[in-house]
C-alpha cells in the first residue's frame, strides 16, 4: 500500500479548539484529535497539519507544499466567507481538496453560508463535529489514486 501525504489546513481562531464556543466547537483539542486520526490512519497516510490566524501566511503555505503534498483539507475558518486570495492559490496548486466545517454553517448567520472555497473543492463536509475531518480522510483516501494535476 502506497502511503499518501495530506495537509490539514485550519484557519484563524482554530487554534482554539477544545477552548472556543464550546457548545459550538466542542470541548476536545484539535491536537488530540488529530493524533487520534494519525494512529488510525498511519499506514497508509501521512499527516501534517498547518494553522495561521493570517490569510498570507495560509497563502504561502498552500503554495510550498504544491509539490510535496497529494492533497488537502481545508476549514479557512472566517476565511471561507472572505477571502478569494485563499480559493486562487487551491485552483493554483490543483491538488484535490476537501473543505471542513466543524459547525453546521447552513444552520448559522448568512455571511457564514457563503464559502468562496466550496466551488474548487471536491466536497464539503459541514456540521459534523471533528468527525468530519475523519470522514474527509476516508474521502481524499478515495479520490488521490484517481487524481491527476491536469
């Protein structure tokens, strides 16, 4: 079995998992939740994980890892309704990605159910608590043998 390399991508006040809005965002931290899902996954995937509360260093980021990485989740996070610079850079760099949202963002206030992102993703996964980063693994894990850049 072949072993993948994916980007987790999370965006500004992220960070603050486990912290945040709790009723919202839930109690448990990204950090072990993510090593949870590396322990699950490790054979066959390789995870890495990158959080920036600044749009250009998310930029930057996205446009380093083009050539090292077999693709992408994404939860912009406040970026997802603002920010075009972040959806050019994922038509850019062509590598499947998959947008995440820890709440359901249909469900909340109008600005938060516009995503710039969502039409250069292969899906996007909304409401589902944290599971919805394993359910987007399970996904990009389905899609990257069939994927070509072109």
């Amino acid at each position: 079995m072949m072993l993948y390399r994916i980007s987790i991508i999370h965006g500004p006040n992220l960070n603050l998992l486990g912290n945040r809005e709790k009723s919202i965002y839930g109690t448990e931290s990204f950090e072990s939740f993510l090593n949870k899902m590396k322990s699950k996954y490790g054979a066959q995937l390789q995870i890495d994980f990158y959080q920036s509360n600044h749009e250009g260093d998310l930029i930057d980021y996205i446009q380093s890892i083009q050539h090292t990485m077999d693709g992408i989740i994404i939860n912009p996070a406040a970026y997802t309704h603002t920010s075009i610079a972040l959806r050019d850079v994922l038509l850019a760099v062509k590598l499947p990605c998959i947008e995440v949202h820890i709440s359901d963002i249909s469900s909340r206030e109008n600005f938060r159910q516009i995503s710039f992102i969502k039409d250069c993703c292969i899906s996007t996964l909304s409401g589902l608590g944290l599971e919805g980063y394993d359910h987007a693994i399970q996904r990009i894990l389905e899609i990257i043998p069939h994927w070509t850049k072109d």
